[in-house]
C-alpha cells in the first residue's frame, strides 16, 4: 500500500480474497473518517504475467479494468 496527495494504490499478489479484505478495510476506514473510495475513478490492473489477459478483477466492486 502507497499513498502519494489523494492517491492510494495497492499491490496484490494474490487478488481475489485479498482484494476483497483491503476493500473491507477501506469500508472501516471511511465509515470513521467519511472518505470514500469513488469507485468510477478507480482502476483494478493486471501487472506481470496477467498483464493484458482481459479478466475483470473483482466485478462487483464496480472499479475500471483497463485493457
């Protein structure tokens, strides 16, 4: 995890079940402090060997998968 002004970015390596707990967290996090991640201006990308294979990663969370 990162954060550089109003940006935070997460690197997984496992996404699935990880992806989901870091949200969780997220969810904690803005329910105490009222800032909330805006998920159209967020964006999920496959790094490595994943690059570029066109998975949408995590559907439900409504973030932008780039090809």
């Amino acid at each position: 995890m990162g954060q550089y002004a109003d940006d935070t970015f997460f690197f997984l390596h496992s996404w699935d079940e990880t992806l989901r707990s870091c949200l969780d967290l997220v969810v904690l996090f803005s329910s105490i402090s009222e800032l909330q991640i805006t998920c159209y201006k967020s964006k999920a990308i496959w790094l490595g060997s994943k690059k570029g294979c066109g998975e949408v990663i995590l559907p439900e969370a409504g973030l932008q998968c780039p090809d």
